[in-house]
C-alpha cells in the first residue's frame, strides 16, 4: 500500500505539571496589574480627593480649557466665573486642575 501505519507512542511520565501551564497567564496578569491598573487606580483616587477638596476662591481650569475662579460648590457641579460677572455651570468632573492662587491674575 501507498500509506503507512501511524502507531501510538506509549505513554510517558507527564511532560510538566498544570501549575507550570499557568505561570505565564499568572506573569502576563502580574504586569497588567502593576503597569495598568494599579496606577489608574491612584489616578482615580488623587482626581476623587482634589474635586473633594474644591473650594470657593481656587483658581482652576476645566478639560474644554476654561480658566476660571469658583463662586459656589455644589455636590454635582461648580459655578465658575471666567470673566468679570460672567458665571457658568460646569460639572465637577470637568474640572481637570487646580491652579496656584493668582494664577489668573498673571495670565491676563
């Protein structure tokens, strides 16, 4: 005939054992943690503490890149004031610095 047989090979001792199978998912999820994670996660909590700590009088500037002066606080938005009596109402979430005092002072 044209084919030949396949025979089985006969069955050895185990070539390495389960754990080593996941030792490189468990070094790839390592990294991620570590170069991903865990500093979004200190991100997240530095912009929680600073939209926390805002205040009336700080200077500041939103992520459309007003530059502004707060006038009220409230628990979802903030009241800017970006020119002489002129007022707008941003959500807090849209405030992405907090300026040193004077700030705006040097910028005009």
């Amino acid at each position: 005939m044209f084919i030949a047989s396949a025979y089985a090979q006969s069955a050895g001792a185990p070539q390495g054992s389960g754990l080593m199978g996941f030792a490189p998912l468990v070094l790839i999820f390592v990294v991620f943690y570590f170069m991903l994670i865990r500093p979004q996660m200190k991100r997240s909590k530095e912009m929680k503490a600073m939209l926390d700590a805002l205040q009336k009088n700080d200077e500041v500037v939103t992520t459309g890149g007003e530059l502004g002066r707060v006038v009220k606080v409230g628990e979802n938005y903030v009241t800017l004031e970006i020119a002489a009596n002129v007022e707008v109402l941003v959500q807090k979430t849209a405030v992405q610095t907090v300026l040193p005092k004077g700030t705006i002072k040097s910028a005009n």
